[in-house]
C-alpha cells in the first residue's frame, strides 16, 4: 500500500476499501505510520466524509487495536454516553440505579473537555475513589456488583488514543464520522448488548443545533446497530445547566441527593428517562413506562444508593460519602452573584457557565494543571423564573479567590433578563433509532 495514493484517493472523494483502512489503523496504531500522513488523511476524511460503510470499517479497525471485554451475559450488559454538558452529572446516579433494578453496567467515561466536565473527574472527588482499576478488576468488579466506571486503560482503543491527540492539534475534532467512530469504538469495546446515546443540543453543548445533533445521533445509532448492539439515542436540552450544582465535589453531592430521592426535576427526569432506556434494552423492562417505574421504585427503596456505596468501596472510595455528603471535599468561600434587574430569567449560556466553573479551578486550562475538586457554581435560577435586581442567581464556591472575578464576569454574561417570560425547549427533544 502506497500511503500518498489512499490520501490522494480521499482527498478527491473516492472510497476506501476494508483491507485499506484495516492496514491504515494498524500500521498507525504501532507507529509504522507517521503522524504527518494520518494527518493529512484525517483532514481530507474532514472535508469529504466518510460513507457508512467506511465508518463502520473504520470504527471496527480502531475497536480491535486493542482488548476488548467479554461479559457472560452481553444482552443483559448496558451502557450510557453522553456527548458532554454542563452540570451532567447523570452517569453517577444513573449507573447504580439501573444495576441494582438488574442490568450490568459497564461504563468506561472520559475527563473533563473543555467547558464540560467529565464523570472521571467527579467520581475522584470522593475520598480514596480510583477510577484505574485494572481490566481484570473491571471485569471482576461488573461481575459482583452489577457496576463499574472506570478511564481509558493503556490496552483499550489505543488507536483512539493516538488519533484523538493528533486530530486535537490538526483541527479535525470536529467532523462527525471522527466523532461518532472514537466514541463508538471504545464503547463497543466494553462487550456491551445494548447503548444508550444521549446527545446533548444547546448553548451548552458541542451540537448547538438540532440538525447537527440529529446527524450525530443517526451516525452513533447506524454503528452501532450494524456492530450488533441495540443502539437508542435520546437527543435533551442543553440550553441551560443541569441540575443545581457545576463542580466535581459538588456535582457528586447532588447525585447523591437524586439516589436519596431528593434530586432536581431535571436531573431526576434524564436519569428516569435514560435509565428507562437502558432497562428496556437489557430486557429487565417491558417498555419505557416500566423502566421509569422500575428506576423510581430503586430510588424510593434505596437500592440505586446501597449499589453506589458498593461501587466507591469496589473502587477504594470512601462509601460513607452515600450517608454523609459533607465528607466530600468542600470550600468555605463563597460569592453570590446577584440579578442585575427585575425581569425573566430568557436565557443562560451554559457554555459561560461552564467556564466560570472551569476558571475557579474546577477544571484544566492546561493537561498538567490539579483540578480543585471543591469548586464550582451552585444555581438558583431556571429559565423562565422570574426575579428581582439584587436576587442570588448562582452562588459561587472559590478558594481564596482563584478566579473569582472571571466567574463572576462569565456568569453575568450568561444570564439575560428580560420583561418578557421565554417559551421553553422540551428536556426530551428527539429519540432516534
């Protein structure tokens, strides 16, 4: 294989063949590649897409440069993704919930991304939480209790590893079969029967329109339909945080409250809704009205919050944390920041919010730099609430003043009041399958 005639080829839009893109991703993947013609094949895959068979050839090749699990039961094993937002905490109660309501849960998750955060980062904000179990500890731990949410290991997708880092300074994030194919691949890899898709759409997420999270979603469903996998997507609201809390200590507390039973409206909606999903998929639930039935009845027993605390204790964490929240990390400096006016609450950019968290400490501006797992944002105010000037629309926790100002700025900058009440998205925007 001559590697300038495969870019030439894709660069004029013609089609790659299976044993083409299998040599690709292998060769690549033990560096007999180099980086600078991936780089130019990725940017002509940027620009002229890659048809369906391509995509699932493609996907395929990156999933087997690694290992890949194997559970005894696949059809009752379940994952969750979501394409990132702010506030979206809904992994960590979700994942107990519908494993104790009986479906294995399996669940690789990433860190934070930009203005989003990542369920990695918050699980670790739990005292002694490990989230670098080794694969046999994996295996083991989805085995025993039903649950387990780990990182990327070393042997998993490794190709995905490679060309995330090399599309991230090439420009080439952003094309959807680049997307859909990394996601993909490391979710086939957990030997999962059936996924659910959330694909987030809004202000806040990395789809700011519906067309664009449509596509996405169609693209995710279509691969892993044809890998074997019964694939659903939900497409929900992202023009506005989730929940009451932006932060990883933070963010874990309100998780805790949803498994407790006293979560916010949205956040117990998605986590009823998706867990719904989830259960119909694993056949522990007959249709969507069940699962919903089936993830409340967990809740109100407390058997969604006795599978977490075995799940932080599987992991090294300190599983008091179910009982006792306030062994979380917490700072005590706090800011309000107030409404400008009187008026509706028309609109909040969650990309600023998300910021705001993320310039506090609450995430990284650079790979090197410590999360500070106790700050964050605690909202007050939804869309459509009306307020009064000098009312708390968010309540900021800072250490001794990191970032403050910023957050401040960024978070008045998301909000806008106006005389008029807004109309309001659905949570629940579209279901593709």
């Amino acid at each position: 294989m001559i590697v300038a005639e495969v870019i030439r080829d894709k660069r004029d839009g013609l089609t790659l063949s299976e044993p083409v893109i299998r040599e690709l991703m292998q060769r690549y993947t033990v560096g007999e590649l180099p980086d600078y013609q991936m780089a130019a094949l990725l940017m002509a895959i940027y620009w002229r897409g890659l048809d369906a068979d391509e995509l699932g050839v493609w996907t395929d090749a990156m999933l087997h440069s690694g290992d890949v699990f194997v559970f005894p039961n696949r059809a009752n094993t379940v994952d969750k993704h979501s394409t990132g937002g702010v506030g979206d905490k809904i992994s960590i109660p979700l994942a107990p919930l519908v494993a104790a309501c009986g479906v294995s849960v399996p669940m690789i998750s990433g860190r934070g991304l930009g203005h989003t955060g990542g369920t990695l980062d918050k699980l670790e904000s739990i005292p002694g939480f490990r989230t670098d179990l080794s694969p046999d500890a994996f295996v083991k731990a989805v085995n025993d209790i039903g649950v387990s949410m780990i990182g990327q290991t070393e042997s998993i997708v490794p190709a995905d590893r490679k060309l995330y880092a090399l599309r991230d300074v090439t420009a080439t994030v952003d094309s959807i079969p680049l997307i859909a194919a990394s996601i993909m691949s490391k979710k086939l890899a957990e030997g999962i029967g059936g996924l659910v898709l959330d694909v987030k759409v809004g202000s806040g997420a990395f789809m700011k329109t519906l067309p664009q999270a449509q596509k996405l979603a169609r693209t995710l469903v279509d691969i892993g339909t044809k890998a074997n996998v019964k694939t659903v997507a939900l497409l929900t609201s992202m023009f506005q945080p989730i929940g009451w809390s932006v932060g990883n200590a933070l963010e874990v507390r309100e998780s805790i409250e949803v498994l407790q039973g006293r979560g916010p409206a949205d956040t117990v909606d998605l986590v009823e809704n998706l867990g719904a999903q989830m259960l119909v998929l694993g056949g522990a639930a007959v249709d969507e009205d069940d699962g919903k039935s089936k993830i409340r009845q967990a809740i109100k027993s407390g058997a969604g919050l006795e599978k977490f605390a075995k799940m932080v204790a599987v992991h090294g964490g300190d599983a008091k944390v179910a009982q006792n929240p306030d062994l979380l990390p917490h700072v005590s400096d706090t800011f309000d920041v107030v409404a400008p006016r009187d008026g509706f609450v028309t609109s909040v950019d969650s990309a600023q919010v998300g910021y705001a968290g993320l310039v506090l400490g609450g995430g990284r501006l650079r790979k090197e730099d410590q999360i500070d797992p106790a700050v964050g944002l605690r909202i007050h105010t939804r869309l459509g609430v009306k307020v009064s000037k000098g009312q708390s629309l968010v309540t900021i926790y800072h250490r001794d003043g990191k970032g403050l100002q910023d957050a401040v700025n960024r978070v008045l900058q998301a909000y806008e009041i106006s005389d008029v009440a807004p109309e309001f998205a659905p949570l629940i925007v579209d279901k593709v399958f």
